[in-house]
C-alpha cells in the first residue's frame, strides 16, 4: 500500500513538473513537490503589471497566480524589457509571456498566444493645450512617444516619421509633460494611470485601435496552452477574472 502511495505521489510530481512547462524551476526554488511556471512580464504597465514596494503586482500577476494555482504550479515572475518577452518564450528560457501583450498576426510567427482575457485599446495622449485634438491632427511633423517594441511603436512606427522610443511608458510620459515630444500612444488602462499621475496632460476621445490581450506561449507546447486556456476560461466563468479586473480598473 504504501508503496503504491508513494508511486502515485511521483507520479503526481512528475505530472505537476511537465504541466508547469518548467522542468528547470523546481530545484533552484527548493521546492521538491511542485514544478515551477516562469512568467515573463515588463513591471512598467499599470494596472496589468507593476512594482509595489519589492513585489510586482496587477491583473496580469494576479491571474498568472490565478492559472499556476489551478495548474499545481509555482509561479515566479520575471521582470524584463517588453521586448524580450518573446524571445523569452520562444526560447522556453520563460513558460508563459504575461504583459498586457496584444495579440498580433506578426508575433504569431514566434509564439502561440492562448485564449484572450481582455480587450483594450492604443490611445493618443497629448498635453491640455496641445493643438493636437484628433488622431488628423497627427502627421510627419509630430514627434511620438512609444514604449519599445509595443504596438504603439510598431502601427505608429508604419504610420509617422518621428517615433522617440522610450523603456518604459511612463518616461514617454515624462517627456511630453516636459514638452519634449508632441503625443504619446500607448494602451488605454495605463495611459488612464499614468494621465492621472502627471498634471496638465488628456486622452484624445478617439483610439488609434481595438486591441486583444493574450498570454504568448512557446510555439507547439500544446500542453501548457491548453492548460492555460482550460484555467482562464474557469477564472472567466468563476467569475474570478472580473473580481481581479474590479480590484485594479474602477469602472468610471
Ligand atoms: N499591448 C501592447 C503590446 O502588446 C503594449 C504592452 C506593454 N506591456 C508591458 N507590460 N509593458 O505591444
């Protein structure tokens, strides 16, 4: 009996490690019995991932937790540039790209993006006395301010001749209060976030484009995306995601 017991609970250990797509994790973090789902996020994106005091918090690192609990798993999460979570994933160096990260036909070539768990939107801000009131009013002449590697930079990046890239979003933001660029375009949620951080700026009405947030997975590791997707679409109908969205985004 007991070492049926026992063959069962390996069993069930070796299960857990593969599910959690990390065979690597479960050592370096001391923990024997459960395996390890790395998330790679960029911390700079309230309210979908960012720093409070030495923890990294929002939507996102709520559901990652939401998904690694389901799934047996431990989570840890990766704080990086934006634009090297793909690379991360692709390379199996991270299980699970978490970051606000838009689902796009380009990206589809590296990564698997699993189901999606929000909408959102690329929005212009601009300063309150900015000649800039309508996405027309931008042209050759206006010098933008994108997050490296967003799809704010990528679309505007086809579209408009002066794109100053910044690391993080909020230093795009920086400089336009400071006077040094003419528009930021970034997504909604954290441009509400950051506009409510820094006087004297607005949101133009109009968005630049409809949007959908999706976690990237590495290309044909079916299990794990669909693992995710069995634990999103059971936090959606639990009525989980709506209370992890409610905590952070206030309906206005
Ligand atoms: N949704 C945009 C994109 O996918 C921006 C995401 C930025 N996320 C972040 N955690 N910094 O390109």
């Amino acid at each position: 009996m007991k070492k049926l017991i026992s063959a069962a609970l390996i069993l069930t250990m070796v299960l857990a490690l593969a599910a959690c797509g990390s065979s690597k994790g479960g050592s370096d973090t001391g923990t024997a019995t459960k395996g390890v789902l790395v998330m790679a996020t960029n911390a700079e994106f309230p309210p979908y991932e960012y720093h409070e005091g030495d923890k990294i918090v929002g939507i996102d690192a709520e559901i990652a937790a939401a998904i690694a609990e389901k799934m047996g798993c431990e989570l840890k999460i990766e704080d990086i540039a934006f634009d090297s979570i793909i690379p991360e994933v692709s390379s199996g160096k991270a299980d699970i790209g978490l970051a606000g990260m838009t689902v796009t036909e380009d990206r589809k070539q590296s990564v698997d993006f699993s189901d999606s768990y929000a909408s959102s939107s690329q929005v212009v801000i601009v300063t309150e006395t900015s000649g800039i009131s309508s996405l027309s009013d931008l042209d050759a002449n206006s010098v933008i301010g994108v997050q490296t590697g967003t799809t704010g930079d990528i679309y505007c990046s086809d579209e408009f001749a002066n794109i100053e890239r910044y690391n993080k979003g909020m230093e795009a933001v920086q400089a336009l209060s400071q006077g040094k660029i003419d528009a930021v375009v970034i997504d909604s949620e954290p441009a509400k976030v950051f506009v409510a951080e820094t006087s004297g700026l607005k949101i133009l009405d109009e968005s630049y484009t409809d949007e959908q947030y999706a976690a990237a997975i590495r290309k044909g590791n079916t299990a794990l995306l669909e693992n995710v997707n069995k634990a999103l679409s059971e936090l959606k109908s639990d009525g989980t995601l709506d209370k992890i969205v409610a905590k952070y985004i206030t309906a206005n």
